[in-house]
C-alpha cells in the first residue's frame, strides 16, 4: 500500500524518473508569506556562564568539572514562506553542444514566460495575491510554450525542444519575519 501510495505521488507531481531527463532552466519568479501557517519562535541562548567546580572521583580528588548556564536568551520569529518557481525540463542529450543550444533557446524563452506572467500578475492584482500568482503562473506557462513553438530549430535540438515542458514547483522555507 505505501509503495503505491508513493508511485502515485510520484505520478501526480510529475517527478521523471527516466535516466535521461534533463533539467535546462530554472527560475524562481518570487515568495510569499503562507497566511495559513502560525508563526514558528526560536528561543536560543545568546550568553553562557561558565564556571568550575569540584567533581571528585575516587582516583581524582582535586578533579573540576565545567559547567555552562545560560544567561542571556533571545527569541526570534519565522514565517513559512512559499516560493513559485518555473523549472524547464525535458529529455537530455548527450551531445554538450545540442545540450547548451537547448538551454540557450529555453533561457530565451523562460525569459518571455516570466515576462507574460509578471503582465498578468499584475493585470489580475485586485483579485487579491493567490489570483496574481494564479493568473501570472497560467500565463508564463501559456507564454512558455507559444515561444517554444515558434524556434524553427531542425536536427536533434529540434526534436528536444518539443519535448519541453515548464512546471510550477512550491517550495517552502523558513524565514525571519
């Protein structure tokens, strides 16, 4: 049941795991402040004392031991953060020169796909920050794949480019408010 519910996981995120898949471009487009997640607070000790003190054992009479209190806290606070990032992927090739004339054209295009999704990020902003981020993903991927149909590329480095496709990951990290 788990390795199921794993190939699933898999299947849906859209994780390849071809050996021959290649990542040519990746971008992160911006983070936000999850509105959902409390806050998380740190308390770490910022000063010590230190002192010695007597701990004899039956061979060492005069043995002292080190010991460390804390005197000083300090607390900080993090949000969780979530990011938007724009990841090209598709099949690799061998062939270094077909490979960075790949990158080369998927850079180009990743650049007009972020480009259409900050216009219509920015287009839809009434509808609040989760219908920007919508909007401006909808339309980068759109952007993305108009760009990439219209390279006239023949050869190998045609028959890759249409195979690429953009995805929109979500990380999350941790951060100082």
């Amino acid at each position: 049941m788990r390795l199921a519910s794993i190939a699933l996981c898999l299947l849906i995120s859209g994780v390849s795991s071809s050996a021959n898949a290649g990542e040519y471009w990746r971008q992160k487009w911006f983070d936000f402040p999850d509105p959902g997640t409390v806050p998380r607070t740190i308390t770490e000790c910022v000063d010590w004392a230190v002192y010695h003190q007597p701990c004899p054992t039956t061979t060492d009479w005069g043995r002292m031991c080190e010991t460390r209190n804390c005197k000083g806290h300090a607390t900080r606070v993090e949000m969780l953060r979530i990011g938007v990032v724009f990841v090209a992927a598709g099949p690799d090739s061998p062939d270094e020169a077909v490979r960075r004339a790949v990158a080369g054209y998927v850079a180009g295009c990743g650049a007009v796909a972020i480009g259409a999704a900050n216009t219509a990020a920015g287009a839809a902003s009434a509808g609040g920050p989760g219908a920007s981020a919508a909007a401006g993903a909808t339309a980068a991927v759109g952007a993305f794949k108009t760009c990439l149909l219209s390279i006239s590329v023949a050869g190998i480095a045609g028959g890759i480019l249409n195979q690429i496709s953009l995805r929109v990951e979500n990380p999350t990290h941790w951060a100082r408010l």
